[in-house]
C-alpha cells in the first residue's frame, strides 16, 4: 500500500461510522492515507500531501517516527497491559515525572486518561471532588465560553461553546454559563494578542455577583480557542479571568489539549502567557499522536486536599479508565519527551514562529480572506463565507486535499498548524497550496 493507486468500492467503506464527518459525501469521494512519513502524507492514489495541521495537532514532531515505533514495540514484548487499579508500571510514573518537569509549579500531580475529552471530565470530577474535601459541595456552577470545545463527552460537551457540537444533545449538565468569546470583529489580522478586550473577562465578575462566587466551582478555559479557529486571548485576560477566580475560591482550569507540548512555542501556553491555572488538560502531543493518550495535571494543594480526606488504605478518588497509563502509552510518551528535548523541539517553534506567521499573514491580500489570527505555530485563517455559513470552509478542506494540502477545517476557517519539525520551504508549500486552493473558489 505504499503509495499504490487503490481503488475501493463503496461496500468497502460502508461499515464504519466515520467521526466528525459527512460520511454519504465522504463514501462517494473518499480521501484515504496510507503512509505517512515526516510532513509527508500518501493518499490512495498516490499523491502527496503535506500535512498543514499535524494530524488534528497532535503529530508535532512528524510522522513515522521510528524511536516511538521501537519504545512501543519493546514495552510491548516487555509487558503489554496491567491493571491501573491497585498496580502499577514503571512507565507511568517516569512519564508523570517527565511530564511534571515540564509543568509550571506548583502543579506536580498528573493523572492519566486516554484522550483530551476524558481528560476534561476527569477535570469536572476532580473539581468535584476537591470542594467537597473543602466542605464546599456547595460550589455546583460551571463557566465556559461561547466557542469553546472541550472535547466530546457529556462534561465537555456541557462546557462546549459551539452549537453544533451540542445542538443533538440536549441531556447535558446543569448549572453552565458561557462567558462571552474573545473574538469580536472590531480587530482583524492581529498577530498574537489583540490589544483591546480584557474587559472580556469581567463576564466572570458578572456571573460571580448573580449567582453568588461562592456557587461556582471552576472556569474552564482553551489558552488559545483552538477547535473554534485560533482565538488568540487579548492582553491581560488571562490574568483577569486568574484574579477573579482567586477572589472567589474558584478553580482556574486550562484546557491544553491544542497549546500543550509546545504549540504556541513554550512547553504550555500557561508558561507563554505567565499565567498558573490550578488544573491543565492535555493530550494529543503527549505521545506524537502515536498512541491514545491524554493527562490531567493538577496543583499539589488539590492532589494533597482529595487524597488526604479520605481514611488510611482507602481509595480517595473513585475514577479511572482500564487503559489509564498503558504501558504502550507511556512507551510513547516517554519517547516522545525524549525526542522534544533531543531536537530542541520547543525552541524550534520560537525561532520559525515569525517567519511561519509572516507566510500566513501573505494571504491577507486575498478577496476570500475575511480574517488571520495566529500565535506560535498555530494560525486560522477565516475566510468569507458564500451565503451558507461553513459551506465553503467545507469545499475548501476537500479541494486543498487534493491540491496536496491537509489543512483542519472549522466552518469557514482554516486551523494551520505545521509540525515542529517543518521548514520554511515546507511552510511556504502550504501557503502556496492554500493560495492556489482559494483562487480555484475565487473564479469558480
């Protein structure tokens, strides 16, 4: 399957019910990859497609690395499973060390999932569980943003922002209120943090004076909104959103299942942006996108409060997944860490962050172009849509593909997210692609 023209009938495609995906259009076109090597994807026929959002921004340091094969294969022959409950690995606890390095202080303590949307709920649980340690059970009110996502299972599609990501499913949590986004049109083609909007963050304020700020629990919020299409969050919100937060008890959690490892060109955009959560969220970059993994990291004052309310030799905290912590995972992981620090990963995003939003900021001039905002290695590029909101943004991701372009679509705007490991010739190929894809839909 190298790169070999294969042809698939429909039959072929039909049993698997796609995610995130119009799967009759997908069926009667598809778009299938079978390599992937470096930026580099193959599709079905051949062709060769560079990889302008690292996977869904999980494969920062390209793909078919062969030293996460070999840790993967090794742990494997080593020890393929053991339960999470009660037992351990000497990979989970090398990886939550590893992983703690990296984290600012004083948040120490990492619990293992299997992807960003667990890692979320897992987040609501340990809140949770926290103010009830307090004897503040009391604290049962949740804030999100409007175009906020936080993953797919019911607390984060409680938290989600956009409609269509909870329009089908009404049975959520209770007790949500979205603060408003941070992007208001009033500035266009802002590199990095627009200027104008930290009042944004008094929306909290608000909330905390209606309801009362000793009812609320925690304010979840995405760094940079990153599914939405890269809101970039303007000076000094951050650290409104952090201070209102300490007025009132409530647990600040960052969502860096998109900023963490490196993105934005620091290990977590809490350390880019100088401003400490007490809970932060990841997944996707923890193993390259090698294996299903995600984390939850939290600061020692929570782990301490939780583990220390409950009696000797009792388990304090009744959550866990089976495959929390999979040695193959942790294999992964470790690999991974090994191979950011090896290749000066995260210093390669500072350096090239300038030229590669430099490149972005070259489609300004294009009539299709509605707006561009970008920080680190993280870009969206909006563009105007045709009447039906989305529709072109989806036309758009399909024609790129074959253009030799893969770039993640939200509605109508473009989420560029080259691997760490790109050139500059690699990220002018993805803007050129881009161009040429926009001037197809342009004289269409």
């Amino acid at each position: 399957m190298d790169g070999a023209q294969i042809q698939y009938t429909a039959n072929s495609l039909e049993s698997q019910w796609m995610p995130f995906t119009g799967n009759r259009d997908f069926k009667i076109s598809p778009r299938l990859v079978v390599k992937s090597e470096g930026v580099y994807l193959t599709d079905h026929k051949g062709g060769q497609v560079i990889d302008g959002s690292s996977g869904l921004f999980c494969n920062p340091l390209g793909h078919g690395r062969r030293e996460i094969a070999d840790a993967v294969h090794a742990q494997m022959i080593a020890n393929d499973y053991c339960s999470p409950f009660g037992m351990g690995h000497p990979g989970a606890f090398a990886l939550a060390e590893r992983v703690a390095q990296r984290l600012p202080e004083p948040i120490n303590h990492v619990f293992f999932v299997n992807s960003g949307s667990e890692a979320i709920d897992t987040a609501l649980k340990i809140t949770m569980a926290y103010h009830r340690a307090r004897g503040e059970a009391h604290r049962v009110r949740y804030v999100s943003r409007e175009r906020a996502y936080h993953g797919v299972n019911i607390g984060g599609i409680s938290l989600a922002g956009m409609v269509k990501n909870r329009e089908t499913f009404p049975h959520v949590m209770p007790n949500v209120v979205m603060m408003r986004h941070t992007w208001t049109g009033d500035e266009t083609f802002e590199k990095g943090q627009p200027q104008h909007g930290v009042e944004l963050a008094n929306d909290l304020q608000r909330f905390c004076e209606t309801y009362g700020g000793t009812t609320i629990s925690a304010v979840f919020v995405e760094p940079v909104a990153g599914s939405t299409g890269t809101l970039v969050p303007p000076v000094g919100y951050l650290e409104r959103v952090r201070e209102i937060c300490d007025e009132h008890g409530i647990l600040l959690v960052f969502d860096e299942v998109i900023t963490g490892f490196g993105r934005i060109g620091a290990p977590f955009a809490s350390q880019k942006f100088g401003v400490t959560p007490d809970i932060i969220t990841m997944a996707k970059a923890l193993t390259n996108g090698a294996i299903p993994m995600g984390a939850v990291a939290v600061r020692d004052e929570i782990y301490e409060t939780v583990t220390n309310a409950s009696p000797e030799n009792a388990i304090e905290f009744f959550h866990g997944y089976t495959y929390s912590g999979h040695p193959a995972a942790c294999a992964a992981g470790l690999a991974t860490q090994q191979i950011i620090d090896d290749e000066g990963l995260f210093e390669r995003v500072v350096e090239n962050e300038a030229y590669f939003l430099d490149a972005i900021w070259s489609l300004k001039d294009h009539e299709l172009v509605k707006d561009l905002r970008g920080i680190g290695f993280m870009a969206g590029v909006e563009v105007h849509h045709d009447g039906v909101p989305g529709r072109r943004g989806t036309q758009l991701q399909k024609d790129l593909f074959w253009n030799g372009c893969h770039v993640k679509f939200t509605g109508d705007t473009a989420i560029v997210a080259p691997q760490f490991i790109a050139e500059h010739k690699h990220i002018d190929e993805m803007v050129d692609k881009m161009r040429k894809t926009l001037d197809q839909h342009l004289h269409a």
